[in-house]
C-alpha cells in the first residue's frame, strides 16, 4: 500500500497512526479521507520553500513601505502569524523594528532556525 506525500512539506517519508497520516518530518498529522481544507493553502518563499504560520523569515530586499518614507531594510528578520490565500500580500507578519503588516511571500526567505 503506497501513502501519499505530506501535504505540507512533500516528504515521502509518511506514516500511519489509526485513522490519520503523519510526517516525521514536519510533524503534520491529517485525514486523508477529508479533501482540500483551508489548511491547504500553499505559500512559497523566494527560494521555492513553502512557508507555514509561526516560520520566521529574512527580507532578502529592501523593501519601501506604502505612505510611510520607512524602509524594511534586507536582512531583517519577521515572524510569519499567518499565511493568507491573497495574490500579492500573502503572509500577516511580525516585522522586528516595524511591527506588523502584510508582506510578499517573494521578498522573503525562510529563515535557519
């Protein structure tokens, strides 16, 4: 019996636990009799790494902010609260020294831990 991959990450590495699927590797847990569900929202960084809520991410530019003459320089860090389903501001950030506001999923990295 072959499992599908994660949902979250793509790892192949899936198990079974009763009823629900779980990934050793990010340690997501679903049902795979319940279809496509908001968690299914899929937002990826500049490098092609998909972004989950709680993630924190690198500016990887400088980036002006909308009628304000602040800057987010590159290299600052942000904790991701949430990943929306939007076309341009995908991610409700934290921003360390700006606060919070919503920022472009392609202007980021994910961060190493």
């Amino acid at each position: 019996m072959s499992l599908p991959p994660c949902p979250k990450c793509n790892s192949e590495y899936v198990y079974q636990d009763q009823s629900q699927l779980v990934c050793p590797e990010c340690a997501y847990e679903w049902d795979p009799s319940v279809t496509a569900t908001e968690d299914d929202i899929q937002v990826k960084d500049a490098n092609g790494t998909l972004l989950a809520d709680g993630d924190k991410v690198t500016v990887i530019k400088d980036l002006k902010i909308k009628g304000s003459s602040q800057v987010i320089k590159i290299g600052t860090k942000a904790l991701v609260r949430r990943v929306l389903d939007k076309k341009d501001h995908e991610l409700d950030c934290k921003v360390d020294g700006v606060g919070e506001m919503m920022v472009t999923a392609k202007f980021v990295k994910k961060a190493n831990t």
